[in-house]
C-alpha cells in the first residue's frame, strides 16, 4: 500500500460519509454489534438478512470510510463544541461527586498530557510525523484541544485542555458510534439541560440528553479501544494496532463463542468489569440502593496509579489483575518420551532433562490479556525448581524484575520496524508487522516450555513454582518516560499537573509495581497424587494452548485430550466432554484429518447442539481439504450463531467465493464489513465478487482500491524473517510453542 | 486474477481436455499454444526448521518445445532474494543417496580364519564439513510495483507478482501471450480467495533441452518462506499429469524425520532378498514392489528413506555435505541466519543467537506418493514423526535381520534389497559359519544400485514373485506395516470413554478416490500418571526440544 493509494480511498469515499455520521446507516438488524461507515444503501442491502442467493445480487461497494474533518481521529464533533466546554467538569461534580471523585483517580482522567507516558510518546511523534497528524491521537487522548484545533500548534504545559484527559462530556455526549476505531464516534454539542430539585422533567431532560444511546454499549468504548495506523499517521501501510474490541467481539462475553467450546461463563461487556457497581458515599445523585457504575475504569494501569502515589487505586487495579488468568505446570515431557499428565509427580532422575509445559490461560480477561497497547505490556512467567531442602537448582525469568531477563517469556506484542527490531517505545509510525504475539485472547490458553536439567545429584521430591507477573509496562518505555519528565518541558508538566489535581506530580520514575497474577506450585519426584476433580481442565487447557503449536507439533494435543477424556466421569460432564471433543475435532482440522474431525465434532454436536465452534470447525475442516461448497452450510450456521463474529462471516466469505457464488460472497462479506471496516479478506472477496457480478466499474473501482489500501502488507513476511534473522532470539520466539532453557543454579 | 474474466473464460470443457495448460507440482503450466503441456514427476525437497521452509522442485515438463510458464501459488510475495535456481545435479544425487537401493553380498568363507562379521558399512562416514557461506541480510523494500520483481537466472525468467498483481492473474498471462483454458477457474479460483500470491517462472524453450518424447527436466527452483502451517500443495499437480504421476517430497530437518498427517503413512517393505535377474531391472523390480505396497495399503504415502543426512550404508553415492545442505536451504534457516557475521547494533556474541544445526543432525526424510490422472487429493499435511530404523544388515534380537521399520532412538531407515551370492567353495571345517554376508571374493566392493527414475521405470510386464526370493510376495509385503507414529505408551483405550471416532473404520483414505485421511487417529494417550516407557520416539520430540533449547540456551550467558 501506498500513501496515495490511501488517499484516493479516503476521497473517492468521502461523498458517503456525511449519510454515514448522520446516522443515515444504521443497522436495523438486532444481531449487528456495530453501525456500518458506509454508503447507506449498501449497508441496509447487506446487512439486513443473512446471504441468500435467491436476493438480488449486491453491485456496490462497501468502503472503509472517515467521516470527520479531524482526520486522522475519526472523532466527530457537533457545530461548536469547544475544549473548554469538554474540560470542565466540576458542575458535573457537583450532582455527582462519587462519579467525579472516582473519575478522578481514573486512567481516563491522566490520558491527555498529563500522563508522562502518553505526553511522552505524542510529544516525539507530534515532531517526528507532524501536529496535523496527531489529531490521531487527540480523537481518543485530547478530545479538548483536538475540537479547538489546538494539536496543529504546540501544546503548553499550562493549557488546561492538555490535562483534561477523557471527561463527562466526552463519554456523556457521544451520541453515534461507528465500528471503525480511532475515536469512531460523534460528541454532541447540544446543550446539556440543567437538572433542578424538585423537577422530574428536568431530571428526565438530563438524564436523557446525558444517557444518549451509545452510552451503555461496548462499541462506545470500542470506539477508542480499537486503533488503527496507516498512511495519515506515518506508517508505510495499514496495521491494526491497539484493539480490544475486536478480541471482544469474537468472544463468547460477546455471545459469539465460535472460537471454542469452553466452560458456561457470562456474557459481559465492557462496563462489567471495568465499571462495576460501587458504593457512593458521597450521595452521588445517580446512586441507586448507595451504588454507582465505578467511574474508576479500574484497569491495569499499576504504573499509573504508583506514579502518582494512590495507594488506594493501586490496590484497587492489582486486586483487579489477580486471578485474571491462570498458570499452571501441567504437563511434563521425560528425556525417554514418556509423560506425566498432569505433572504433578512426576518422576525426575538425576541428569535427566525434562521438559515442562507452563500453560496460561486467560481466565477472565474479555479481551487479550495483556491488553490494549500490546506493544508496551509487561507480562513474564517466572518458573523455579528447587530440591526437598528448598535449594534452587535452577529458574527462569527470575531477574526479568530487575530488568530483561533472557530466560524470561514475557507476553507482549513485539511489533517491528523496517529493519525488522522490535519497537519498545511505542514508535507507532514505524510499526510495519508484528513479529509475534504472546498475548492471550479471550479464554485462550499458551504453552510455554521450560527445560529442565536435573543436577546428578538430587534431593526428591522437587518443588516447581510458576508465577505469573505483571507490570504495567516494559522497562524500555519507562525509561524514556523518565528521562522526560526531567526535562525542563516534562517538569513544567508536573508541576501544572500537581497545581491543577492538589496531588503531588506523578513521578514515572518510581519503581513499577509488579503485580502477581497468578502462582501454581508442583512436585517433581515424589508420590503421584490421585488427579483431582480440576486434572482434566488443566489437560485440556495444555491441549488448547498446544493447538496453536506449529502445524508439525500439534500432534502433541492429543495425550492430553485422551488423558481428560479419560478423567471425565462418565455421567454429568456433557459439557467438559464436548469440550474435548471439540478440541479433538480442532486438532485434526490443522493436521488435514478432516474426516477425523468430522467425528469429533458429531460427537461434540450431540453434547453442545448449535454451538458456533462447531460449526466453524466443521467448515474449517471441509475449506481445509477444499471442500467448499459442503462447507458454506456449518460456517454459515456459525456466522449466524455468533453474528457479531467479523471472521465468522470472513470464513463464509471466502467459502462462497471458492464455491463460485459472488454474489453470497459478497453479501457475507458485507456483513462482516459492518463489524469490522477494514478487513483486507472481506474487502479483497468484496472486490472479487464486484468484478465476476459485473457491477459498475466505478464500483470494481472503488473495492479495488479499499482492498489494495487495508491488505496485509506484502512485505510483512520478509520483516518477520528479518526479525528472526538480525534479532537474537526473535526465531525463537516466533515459533508459537517453543522451549525456554531454565538458568541453572549457580 | 480477476475473477469476472475467468468466469467469462469458464467453458464446458474439462481441464483435463483443456490445451495450454498442464498441471505441475502446486502449480501449473501454461504456453501460448492450444496444446498439451504435461507434467509426468516431480521431485520437492524440502528444508524446516521453526517457522521457515525452504522448498525446492524440480519438475517435468512435456509439451511442444516452445516458452511456456509454471505458475505456483504460493503463500507470500516472495522476493529476489527468496528465489534460487540450483544445478539438476544436486536432485539428482538426493535422489540416488534417498532412493531404494539394491545391494550384492558374497557370503564370506564359513571357515575362515576367525574374524569379525562383516556387517555393512561399506563406505566411510561423510568428509569433514567444508565452511559454511554465510548467510546474508536481506533487504526489505516495500512492494509497490505491479511486477515485485523479474529476472533471469537459468531458462527461467521470474516473475513474482505482489497481491495487487495476482489479482490480475489472467490478465496478465494473457497479456504476456499466455493462455489459461475454460476450466482452469474453478482451481485457481480458492487461491485468489484466500489471498494467496503467484509465482511465474517462464521458461525459454530455447535453454531446455527436450528428449525425444518431449520431455524436458527442468532446473530446480528453491524458495523460502516463514509459515506457521507446514504442508505442500499439490491440489494443482494433481488434476493435470498425463498419467500416473509421482511425487517424491524429501523432507530435510535438523533432528527430525517428518510424515504426513492426512494420509495414511506406509513404510516400504524393505530388507528382501531378490533373485539376481532383479540386476538389470531394479527399478522396475521396485515400481512393481511399491505399486504392491499400495495396492495392499491404497492411497497411503509411502516412506522409503529417513536416515541421518550425512551419513548412509550402503551408500549408492557419497552421503550430503555441508555445501550441499547449505545449497538445500540451511543458508537460510534460523539458526544459520543468526549465526551469520552481525549486523550493526547485535552484539556478536550475544546469547539469544541459535547454535547452527550441526551437520550431523540434519535427518532426510523420502516419501513417495504415486496418483492417478484425474485426481483430487489434497495437499499434504506434514507432522514430525520419531525415528525409525529398518532395512540395514543388522540382526534382530531375534537372530534375523530386521524387517520393516521400528522405533529407534535415530533414524536409520532405508529400502534396501539385496541379492545374495551363497558360498559356492568348499567347507573344510567341523562348524562352518554360514550367513556371514560381506563384499565379494575379489574384494572389490560393488556399488548400491539406486532405483532412480522410479516415475518412468516400466510398469506391469515384471513378474515380483518371479523376483523376490525365499517368500511369496504377500508374506514379504505383510512388513508394510505403518510407520511408527508419535505415540505415548500406556494409553486407555480412548473409546473406553468416548464414542469419537472409533478405531473400526478400516478404509484407508486413496487419493485416487479423492479421499483425504486414515479414518483413526495416531494412537497416543497415558493411561497412568506417568506414562510408560519409552519407545524411543518421543526421544525424537525431545531431540527437537534439545536442538532448541541448546539454542536458545546461548541467551543465558550474556545479556543482549
């Protein structure tokens, strides 16, 4: 993709996008997760019935648009909204102190300049890419400056709209959301009727301009908590960045479980866990029974609170990330292949080097885990072995608290640059690809190996701890953020921080708090204990993480599966059973055994009738062999099962397309755009179908060149293999399950 | 490609009745002419390690001596500096040092001076490594032109097309005086769904030679890419041979031999004697045999060598050497890569970089798969496998030498038949030691005999059971048996707690049937907490982690 080729996308779509920000496109359809940015017409066609050939065939183009004059952002703001307005909020406090008080400890409320690690990164790209095009950010961090067009000059340390951070009114005014990120979203500009005792139609009034539609919803946060860079913000192509939306979305919190069959949990959004109901000692006007939504927006923002010294919203934030996601040793692999399932117990001789497979999963993090900047997060697991006298024979991660520690497996996002290093300081212009991923989706489970070599003298049994760690973000970026703040720009921010909050200046220079996670503790070499009821989830959950194994290693998913069959009662575990199977099925999917899952998943179906993954399973077993026309039947009931699923209707897509129906393909693939605009698979089946339906050549045209300006970036692959080539270790890390050397005792 | 085109171009006829085009290994043929073009064998050899496979194919091309093009989907653009030629040589010594092989043994002297019995190991072991080229950065432009890259190198002219460009596939075939017949949409047509990149390699009639039959083997083409999925497609190469075609993917890893996971896995009956007349028709001798293994296990692949790559017994031709690995792919392998001379800003020295596989432990894996005209397989799904053993003069506990494979803590498995020459002199002791098999009288080691060119040996005029010696054929053929998988001794009987699948579909998947896989599942599982002991072939999964772990375990001693 090209700079210009951007360009010509964004204007030849620009004659939509008014229709779009006026509301004009809507969904009607009850399944939809989000509103379409597009041609109006287009998206009431695709979007309001599932693909049925027997429709008239779709001619027009679905595009990927951004309706605002403040491009970059996509922030839409209504006629006269100004950065004062925004930025006040303390007659919001008056009526509701509980929700100002909470929102004041908030990372929402330090998300503008007045957060060292932000002011850090937007301050270096304001002057390495252009002011213009930090509007970028402004969309989500700078609501105030950005409607007052005060990011196109320098922005003063005294400015009070620096240090606004995401307010009442940005949230409170949002009055349409579109799905594209970015700040998606239009703020109204309406006057906000004043509440008065005593005059429930004033009341009413201001509840209702300040509860607009959008507010209660998960895309309204989507529309932050997704990002996305390209051409306008100095990248060299399109590459999706911060996004828990989209991890969301697909999830079964979402109520679109098509990724697995898993455990019965809640659906929940975002407000759920990051809004949950607090008490509201203050007598906050909006209390009811003394509760209020927590306007903390609790998150793992530990740096943040620990910079500026809130003990309470420290504590609050780690209690929040404990328990977030398990970790375990599950299973241990001995030098002759044999092993134990679980470990516990499992036999080590002296010399002996075994292997032992950590798995985490995350538990009850609705979008991945870490979340958000991917790229910064801070995530290790920690793995020790010690003797029966408490002796460490050896470890791993250990010394990564102190500072990088290579035998430590962090869970980042490690994207690179165009000579293929890794980016720690949040250099977002220069992100090409991501090299790996170690974060974890919704209910997702990773196997980190870990060898052992056992000292020829032992004292049995053995003890093995894992910890799961978390800091708030790498040591790289805290340190450019500190060596700014001592600059004589970064002091003039701290100091008008600590007059405006009456608090002392955040110092990003403490000490990161590092939270643990979680802890799970074996023995090696001693009595094997009789498995307990949990034995067989923690199989299944090695089995889950070995499914996303190289293709070759996948194979090894399959003791462990046999193993919790095994462990299954043989009444009563309907579900853990489907489960298994379904897992089964998954596995023979990515090894071509189609048949094989097709068993599997009968068996799981009988359990766990119309489950979305099954369904996709079955369709990712026939596509796998090419068998696409018997595949369109399960993805389309997935699709349908789990209709705010984006890749669900991509999978459909493609499989009409292969199938030679364009005009189902295109109807799917439409449906998947309205979820996710700039999708380069359903923009690409789009662009095809246009062309074999014969559609009007300026609409060939104009999916053509969306697809040409949001597909994957050709090049990606060979800065990857860059990566693996001039960066030590990053080889390694690219092979999805791949073996960490413990550090022997010294 | 643009689909509206080659639905507009889709006709009645079939691809198989279709002129100018003609199906290769995971690609195609394609000439400006309304003819013919053919693909009768081909030959891939493939290098893995991590996420990287480096693949290189060599491919037959028959049709009228005129340019035509081979055009390969493959997963990503790929780059100048990603694509190679290599000398035919090289294919055609990995075929003879993999091929099933043909030995002669003279029974020594059963009353001899005393001395020890000779048992095989006729050649030395390999020549020390010769130094490694390093292996070079490579630069990371951003494709923004319709052709990414084009140049010359052999017969070929490359052309890799970017995805802008693939989508345009026809039309620019077409534009560049190609043809792509009615008929041909249908395959073509998943590629282009799913995003996939294409690869044009045009060939100048005039630098081939071409046989009599026109019949013209091309150069080697290697290329490397990072992926995940480890499988070769060969959906393409099947729809279109002439004939029965074959396919013979050699598989070369460091510490690790590789089956298929979507077809059932055979190991070629090996270890027989044959009669002395098999001499002079050895590769119709074993085409007969192999096509009797598969009739008794129809649509499996069949493994005919997994052996350390630098070593071999007997050895038809000198074992690989370090050049010629590098030459395969190690040049650009992880391992390899990081230990290429640092580029600005990596400390030499650092830690993370991965030990380069020592030559050693490079294992070649031959599997051999054989499918009719007309065809529709699927492509072929690799997993790792452990090591097995077979086909050596090595006796069993059982006092007879080995049949069949079996796991083994290294691979050493080949075809290897033999013709023996019974002592003939005289026996002038009380305790004659009879079956002690070694070189001839003269003691001049006759060389193995490969059976090369197994794709064009003739096919049903030789009689095997006229051929093979001391057994009927179906006995002989009874050591078929599957490969030994990645299996975990102690298991329960999976269907003791669950109904899916079970262990009672007998029907073995055919690609001539189109059928896609062995209908149970690699038998695994643990019954006990700690399961069993070992068979020695998950050794080979913990000589992975080793070859991984002692890589990575260089991050320990110095920081980056």
């Amino acid at each position: 993709m090209t700079r210009s080729l951007v360009l010509v996308a964004l204007l030849v779509a620009g004659s939509g996008a008014i229709a779009a920000a006026s509301g004009c496109s809507q969904r009607s359809d009850d399944r939809a997760t989000g509103s379409a940015t597009t041609n109006a017409s287009t998206a009431a066609n695709a979007t309001s019935a599932s693909p049925s050939p027997a429709r008239a065939a779709i001619t027009t183009a679905m595009l990927p648009l951004n309706p605002s004059p403040l491009a970059p952002s996509h922030l839409v703001a209504g006629p006269g909204l100004d950065g004062a307005t925004i930025t006040e909020t303390e007659s919001c406090a008056g009526c509701h102190a509980d929700a100002a008080a909470q929102w004041r400890t908030s990372a929402h409320a330090f998300g503008s300049f007045n957060n060292p690690a932000y002011r850090v990164v937007v301050d270096r790209f304001r002057k390495d890419v252009g002011k213009d095009a930090s509007r970028f950010c402004a969309g989500c961090h700078d609501v105030a400056l950005l409607v007052d067009g005060a990011m196109a000059a320098d922005v003063a340390p005294n400015d009070g709209r620096a240090h606004g951070g995401i307010t009442c009114r940005v949230c409170h005014g949002i009055d349409a959301v579109r799905p594209d990120g970015n700040g998606s979203f239009s703020v109204a500009s309406t006057p906000i009727p004043i509440p008065r005792d005593g005059d429930a139609e004033s009341v009413r009034l201001h509840k209702e301009r300040m509860a607009l539609a959008p507010l209660r919803t998960a895309q309204m946060c989507g529309g932050c908590h997704r990002a996305f860079l390209g051409a306008e913000t100095g990248n060299v192509a399109h590459l999706i960045g911060q996004d828990d939306m989209t991890a969301w979305v697909r999830s079964g919190y979402a109520g679109n479980g098509s990724a697995r069959v898993d455990s019965p949990f809640a659906k929940a959004e975002c407000r759920n866990c990051h809004m949950p109901l607090e008490d509201a000692p203050r007598g906050d006007a909006a209390a009811k029974n003394g509760k209020i939504a927590s306007h903390r927006f609790l998150g793992a923002h530990t740096w943040l609170q620990a910079m500026r010294g809130d003990a309470d919203a420290l504590a609050r934030a780690k209690e929040m990330l404990r328990g977030a996601a398990s970790i375990d040793v599950a299973v241990a692999v001995h030098a002759d292949g044999s092993r134990t399932l679980p470990a516990d117990g499992a036999p080590v001789k002296p010399g002996e080097a075994i292997v032992l497979d950590v798995v985490v999963r995350n538990q009850r993090v609705g979008h991945r885990f870490p979340g958000g900047t991917v790229d910064a997060q801070d995530v290790w697991i920690e793995l020790v072995v010690r003797d029966a006298g408490g002796r460490v024979l050896a470890d791993a991660g250990t010394q990564h608290d102190k500072g990088e520690d290579l035998t430590a497996h962090v869970m980042r996002a490690s994207p690179v640059g165009d000579d293929g290093r890794p980016l720690l300081v949040r250099e977002t212009e220069k992100f090409r690809t991501t090299a790996f991923d170690h974060t974890l989706g919704p209910r997702d489970a990773q196997v980190v190996r870990y060898r052992f070599d056992a000292p020829s003298t032992l004292t049995l049994p053995l003890s093995v701890t894992a910890r799961l760690r978390h800091r708030s973000r790498n040591l790289t970026l805290q340190a450019a953020t500190c060596a700014n703040a001592k600059t004589p720009r970064g002091q003039q921010f701290s100091a008008a921080v600590a007059k405006r909050t009456g608090a002392p200046a955040p110092d990003p220079c403490i000490l990161q708090p590092i939270t643990e996670v979680a802890e799970a503790t074996i023995a090696l070499g001693g009595e094997i204990p009789a498995p307990d009821a949990r034995a067989w989830q923690r199989l299944f959950d090695h089995a889950l993480g070995m499914t996303k194994a190289l293709q070759e290693q996948v194979d090894e998913a399959r003791p462990s599966l046999e193993r919790a069959l095994a462990l299954l009662p043989a009444a009563g575990a309907d579900r853990a059973r489907a489960m298994v199977m379904a897992l089964y099925g998954a596995v023979a999917v990515r090894e071509g055994r189609t048949d094989e899952a097709m068993k599997w998943l009968d068996g799981a179906e009988a359990l766990a009738p119309k489950h979305a993954a099954i369904g996709r399973l079955r369709g990712e077993a026939l596509t796998s062999v090419w068998r696409w026309t018997e595949a369109i039947a399960p993805l389309r009931a997935s699709a349908l099962a789990a209709p705010g699923d984006d890749a669900a209707w991509m999978r459909l897509a493609v499989a009409y397309g292969s199938a030679g129906d364009p005009a189902a393909a295109i109807e799917a693939a439409q449906r998947g755009l309205v979820l996710q605009p700039r999708d380069g698979d359903m923009l690409r089946v789009q662009s095809l179908s246009l062309d074999a339906l014969h559609a009007p050549q300026s609409e060939t045209d104009r999916a053509r060149t969306a697809f040409l300006a949001f597909r994957p970036p050709d090049d990606a692959p060979q800065l990857r293999a860059l990566c693996s080539d001039r960066v030590p270790g990053c080889a390694l890390e690219r092979i999805p399950v791949h073996v960490h050397p413990m550090r022997p005792a010294r | 490609m643009r689909l509206k085109a080659l639905v507009a171009a889709a006709a009645m006829t079939t691809v198989l009745a279709a002129p100018g085009v003609a199906e290769a290994f995971c690609g195609f043929y394609v000439s400006g002419a309304d003819a013919s073009l053919f693909n009768d064998a081909t030959q891939v050899v493939l290098m893995r390690e991590g996420t990287r496979t480096v693949l290189t194919m060599a491919n037959a091309y028959k049709g009228p001596p005129q340019d035509f093009a081979m055009v390969v989907p493959v997963p990503v653009v790929l780059q100048k500096e990603n694509v190679k030629t290599l000398k035919k040589e090289i294919f055609g010594r990995l075929d003879l040092l993999t091929a099933p092989r043909l030995v002669e043994y003279w029974e020594q002297d059963p009353c001899p001076p005393p001395r020890p019995p000779m048992r095989g190991n006729w050649k030395s072991g390999p020549p020390p490594p010769t130094a490694a080229p390093a292996g070079g950065a490579r630069r990371a432009d951003a494709p923004s032109v319709v052709v990414e890259a084009q140049f010359t190198v052999g017969e070929y002219e490359i052309v890799i097309l970017s995805a802008r460009d693939a989508t345009g596939l026809d039309s620019w075939l077409r534009t560049n005086g190609y043809k792509i017949p009615a008929g041909a949409e249908p395959h073509l047509r998943p590629y282009v769904q799913m995003g996939m990149k294409f690869f044009v390699a045009k060939v100048d009639a005039k630098k081939v030679t071409f046989d009599a039959q026109g019949r013209a083997a091309l150069s080697p083409l290697r290329f490397h890419y990072d992926a995940e999925a480890f499988h070769l497609p060969i959906r393409l190469g099947m729809i279109n041979s002439s004939g029965t075609q074959d396919l013979i993917v050699t598989i070369l890893a460091p510490s690790q031999r590789y089956e298929v996971s979507n077809y059932d896995n055979v190991a070629i009956p090996t270890n027989m004697d044959v009669a002395e007349g098999a001499k002079g028709q050895f590769g119709a001798f074993y085409a007969a045999l192999f096509d009797k293994t598969l009739e008794k296990r129809p649509g499996s692949v069949v493994t005919e060598y997994s052996w350390q790559a630098t070593s071999c017994d007997p050895c038809p031709v000198e074992p690989l050497s370090m050049n010629e690995l590098w030459t395969l792919g190690a040049d650009v392998l992880p391992s390899t890569q990081a230990n290429a001379p640092p580029s600005q800003g990596d400390a030499p020295s650092s830690p993370r970089r991965w030990r380069p596989p020592p030559q050693s432990s490079f294992v070649v894996t031959r599997l051999h798969a054989r499918y009719g005209k007309g065809s529709a397989g699927n492509d072929l799904f690799f997993r790792a496998a452990p090591p097995i053993t077979g086909g050596r003069e090595v006796e069993g506990d059982d006092g007879k030498l080995e049949n069949g494979a079996k796991p083994a803590s290294s691979n050493n498995f080949q075809g290897r038949y033999a013709v023996r020459h019974p002592w003939k002199g005289r026996m002038a002791c009380a305790h004659p030691q009879r079956g002690v098999w070694g070189g001839p009288p003269g003691g001049e080691d006759p060389k193995p005999v490969a059976a090369g060119d197994i794709a064009f040996a003739p096919r049903g005029t030789l009689k095997l059971d006229a051929l093979l010696k001391g057994a009927v054929t179906d006995t002989m053929l009874a050591a078929a048996g599957p490969t030994p998988e990645l299996s975990f001794p102690g298991a329960p009987d999976p269907d003791a707690s669950a109904p899916f699948p079970s262990d009672t579909d007998a029907g073995a998947p055919s690609i001539d049937a189109g059928a896609s896989i062995p209908s149970t599942p690699p038998k695994s599982g643990c019954g006990a907490c700690t399961l069993g002991e070992g068979t020695g072939n998950a050794g080979a999964l913990l000589a992975g982690f080793m070859a991984l772990a002692t890589a990575a375990a260089r991050r320990l001693t110095k920081k980056r």
